[in-house]
C-alpha cells in the first residue's frame, strides 16, 4: 500500500463532500449524507473520526458541537496513487491497461485524439 489508506464507499462518500467544497461543517457533512444516504449524525462522526485516524482529514475545532474537517489529501494526488497500485497490481505495465481498456470498450475517436495529445505533451516535457 502506498502513502494513502484505501477508502471504502463510505469513505469516498465523506471525502468527495470534502474534496468538492475544499472544507465543511461536520453539521454540513451529516445533513448532505442524511439526505443522500439517510445517515445519522453518529455515523458521520463515526467516517469522520476514522478518516482523521487515517491522516486523510484535519480537524478544526469550531465550537462545542462542531468542527471543521479539511481533506488532507487533494482528490487528484490519492487518484494517481490509487490507480497507479492498481495498474501495478492488474496490469504491470501502462501499456498493458490501455490495451486492455481499448480491447474491452468502445473508445471514441475523441478519446483517442486526447490521449495522443497526453502522449505528446509527456514527450515534450521529456
């Protein structure tokens, strides 16, 4: 495993509440996952705790009843660490997952044009 712990599904679900509004509320979290999930406020806290645990959020202390919870972790850095453990553990090589993925799905020609612009942009700063 790399620098960062995997995230189960509710996990994710507590991070990307995180990662898209950049910090919030635990108030703020508990209400968009009761309605989202139909969570209790203890089982946010619970997530909540256990990312802190995890090193994945920090913790403010707003008042008695609330803290604030800021990823510790940009969603885009535990992405390039997540896939590459996983094309590591499933592919071996980049290679080897494009061809694949290009076997397996129906890739469109845009697709196809922005992954050339990747490959050439990478070369260029080679």
């Amino acid at each position: 495993m790399g620098n960062y712990p995997n995230l189960s599904e509710a996990d994710y679900a507590v991070m990307e509440i995180l990662w898209r509004d950049g910090q919030a509320k635990s108030s703020a979290i508990a209400k968009a996952l009761f309605e989202a999930y139909g969570w209790s406020r203890q089982t946010v806290g619970t997530y909540l705790k256990r990312l802190a645990e995890k090193g994945l959020v920090v913790t403010k202390e707003e008042n008695k009843r609330d803290y604030i919870y800021i990823p510790a972790v940009t969603k885009e850095a535990y992405g390039a660490e997540v896939t590459g453990e996983y094309l590591t553990k499933y592919f071996g090589s980049l290679s080897h997952m494009v061809a694949g993925l290009m076997h397996n799905e129906d890739i469109s020609e845009d697709e196809i044009a922005a992954l050339e612009t990747l490959i050439r942009e990478y070369k260029e700063k080679k």
